[in-house]
C-alpha cells in the first residue's frame, strides 16, 4: 500500500499493542500498522460513517479486519485500552479540543498537526507534556511538523514554541526556517516595515533568525 510522506512518518513512529487513528478516514495508517506489525490490534475512529466504511473495506481488502475495531465517534471519547494515540490530518486547534476533552493514561501521542502547529506546542507546554520527538518533514512543498509526546513534565522551552525542537535533526528543518523568513519578509516588504506588521510576526521572524544562527553555529 502506497503512503505518502506524511503518513509514512507516522507508520514509522508506531510501535503499539493497541493504536488508536483518531480521524482514521481512508484507513491506510491503520491498516499498514497492522498489517506490517507496528501494531498488534487498533481502534479505527472517525465522525464520518462514509469514512469508516472506506476503512473497514480496506481491512477486509488486506485482511486484517479482525484486528481492528471500528467507532463512529468524536475523538478519544469512546477510545479505551490504546497505548499509542494518532491524532493528525487535522489542525492544531481541533488536536487541541480533542485532548482537552479526554486523555487516555500513559499513552504516546503521535500529532502531525495541518496548521497552527504553535498554539499546539503552547497548550503541551502549559498542560505538561514531556516531548519525545518534535521535527520537520516535508510533503509537496508545504512542511509539516510531527509532535510525539507524553504525560508528563514539560519540556519546551519558550524559545521553542514557534518551530519546535528539530529532535531528531531534520534536513527540512533549516530549510523550512529559510522558506518561513522569506514569507515574512515579503509580508514586510508589502507592509512598507517590519513596525507595521504585528507583534507575533515579529517575535517569530526573531525566532527565526536565533534559530538559522544556533544552526550554523553547530
């Protein structure tokens, strides 16, 4: 089965007695951990019976539907025994409400968060949450952060929040930090200077530059 770099980054984090896809959709994360052994049995969920019917269909295709349970459901709500939570093809502010409603107990979380990202690492930082894993891949031409992590004590820094921790080192890294400071800039350009633009963007273009200097200092 064909997956794309998103999702293989994923595939590649899961090692599970039970995983949970919260927002399973199509189903090919889950199946492909089942069916390569990343997970022993999973708990496909997703609010759209449409796409839970495409993903029972392709455990049946594979021959894994026995393995895998199937919820109708909004988040983590009816999720029970997993050990591995997979939380992505969504933004960071919907990550947010599902964890903010329910948290499964000494489980390792694997987020791939569409937009947003720093307000996702804001809420882990202020809800302690110890980060296993915080870096950049890159998937036709948009970058995308995966974000592991556990109950436990926070770990961020503040200076990390804006692009994470870049652990383990990735080569998207510096390259999405050059891409993020020429958007920036051209938002400057436009404005006439960097006074008019807002605070946040300013923070984050400082951000950036600390970040490029750190890297070439390595």
């Amino acid at each position: 089965m064909r997956l794309d770099n998103r999702l293989n980054a994923i595939l590649n984090e899961i090692k599970a007695q039970r995983l949970a896809d919260i927002g399973a959709d199509h189903g090919k994360l889950i199946v492909s951990a089942v069916l390569t052994g990343r997970a022993e049995t999973g708990i496909a969920v997703d609010i759209s019976p449409q796409s839970l019917e495409k993903a029972k269909n392709l455990a049946k295709k594979y021959n894994v539907a026995d393995r895998i349970e199937f919820l109708c459901s909004d988040g983590l709500e009816e999720v029970q025994g997993a050990d591995c939570i997979v939380i992505a093809g969504m933004g960071a502010n919907e990550i947010i409400k599902i964890l903010s409603r329910k948290r499964i107990p000494d489980a390792v979380y694997i987020t791939l968060p569409h937009q947003d990202t720093p307000y996702l690492r804001k809420y882990l930082f202020e809800e302690n949450f110890f980060i296993k894993k915080d870096y950049i891949i890159k998937e036709n031409q948009r970058y995308y952060s995966v974000i592991i992590f556990v109950e436990g004590k926070s770990n961020y820094s503040k200076e990390e929040l804006f692009f994470g921790k870049n652990t383990p080192p990735s080569a998207a890294f510096e390259e999405y930090l050059y891409h993020r400071k020429e958007a920036i800039d051209n938002i400057i350009s436009q404005a006439g200077s960097i006074d008019k633009i807002s605070s946040a963007l300013r923070a984050e273009k400082k951000e950036i530059e600390r970040c490029l200097i750190k890297l070439k200092m390595l």
